[in-house]
C-alpha cells in the first residue's frame, strides 16, 4: 500500500508539471500570436485562468485569459498599463498550441488603459496644458481671443464615442474671472483619436487620475491570436 500510495503521489507531481508546462507554451504562444496580429512591437503578458490547464485544453473551453502590456500605440496615441481580460474562450488544441490557422474568439472582451496628460496636451492648441483637480480635468494656458492672447483656466467635459475621447469647454474664466461664452472657445473643443484599440475593443467610459485619464473598453465576439 505504501508503494502505491508513494507511486500515485509521484504521479499526481509530475501530472501538476506536466499541466505547468503546457499551461507555459501555450501562454507563450498565444503572446506571440497577439504581438504579430496586432503589430505589438513586444509580446504581451498573456496569464490562462484555471486549474487544472489540461482540463481546459481538452474541453476546448477556457474560462478567461488576462493580456496585459506596458505600452501600446493606438491612432498614433500611447496607451499606458493596458490590462485586457478575455472571457468565453473557446479553442481547440492546435488553435491554443499555433498549428491552426484560424483565430482564437473570445465572447467578451473588457479592458483598460493610461492615457496620461501629455499625450491629451499634444491635441491641445499650442500654449495649452491640461490637469486633474480630484475627478476633473482642468486646462491652462493662452488662447487667442478676437485677436488677443488671453490667460484662460477651468474645466473641461470628457465623453467618449467610437473615434476616441472627445474633449469641450465647460467652466472656463479668462484672467480676472470673466466667464467666456463657450461658443468662442472652440479652440478648445478636440478629439483624442482612439478609435483603433488593440483587440477590437471599443471606447467605454472615461475617468481622470492623478496620472492621466483612465479609460475602460469592451467588445464582443473577438478575434485574437491569429497564426
């Protein structure tokens, strides 16, 4: 009995190895699979959920795989910290190992992303600059005003929509408190191009952080990891 039980303790280990292993390769190659469909210039961090991994791959059902990356580009803006959670995957084994030539489809997508205020500041008219106050962004600087430069301050509204984070004049005072009416700062009423995200995802909400403005994107049905 005690051979057996020392016999079937030495299996269930390398059993676990073996499931570590593959959980490992197939990670790695569906980084590498996402960094060539979407032209990452480095692989991505991809985590499969679950265990035991081998479970999953005989099922062909993967409850959920984490992408994350330092920086992406998207429309020609840098996006920071990107974490994208994939749900409903379903796979079959040579889709997971890279053999297969089709796309691996998630049914749900849910992501998140840094957009910091540098990269909202190169939208901005030259001499403008942009700044959090708690849950609201703020702008600063010199706008030309019926000819003249003025010193103007205040706050901006931010919404989204599928070309990217569209940015208008909501309470802003020249120097000395004068209230311009918003028709005449149109100079401050731009587009932050992100209607290209990584994996299809599509602009959700938007939020601002003391870093920059943290923005949260979903999509259905998506392809990804294509060989």
């Amino acid at each position: 009995m005690r051979k057996l039980l020392i016999a079937l303790g030495i299996l269930v280990v390398l059993l676990v190895i073996i499931d570590r292993i593959a959980l490992v390769l197939a990670e790695d190659q569906i980084s590498s699979r996402i960094a060539s469909a979407y032209d990452l210039p480095t692989d991505p961090g991809v985590s499969i959920a679950g265990f035991p991994f081998l479970t999953q791959v005989v099922s062909g059902d993967y409850g959920q795989i984490n992408v994350t990356a330092n920086q992406v580009q998207a429309d020609g803006a840098t996006l920071h910290d990107l974490s994208v959670r994939l749900t409903n995957v379903h796979a079959s084994i040579s889709q997971v190992l890279g053999s297969g030539t089709s796309t691996v489809t998630a049914g749900q997508a849910t992501g998140s992303a840094l957009v910091n205020f540098a990269t909202v500041d190169q939208r901005l008219p030259h001499g403008l600059r942009v700044t959090s106050a708690g849950k609201n962004l703020m702008v600063s600087g010199k706008v030309s005003y019926h000819g003249i430069r003025v010193p103007v301050s205040g706050a901006v509204g931010l919404n989204v929509s599928d070309a990217g984070i569209t940015v208008t004049p909501k309470n802003v005072s020249v120097a000395g408190g004068l209230n311009l009416p918003l028709a005449d700062l149109t100079q401050l009423k731009f587009l932050v191009p992100l209607g290209n995200l990584p994996l299809h995802l599509h602009l959700t909400s938007v939020r601002v952080t003391p870093a920059g403005l943290r923005i949260s994107a979903a999509a259905k049905n998506v392809q990804f990891a294509r060989a």
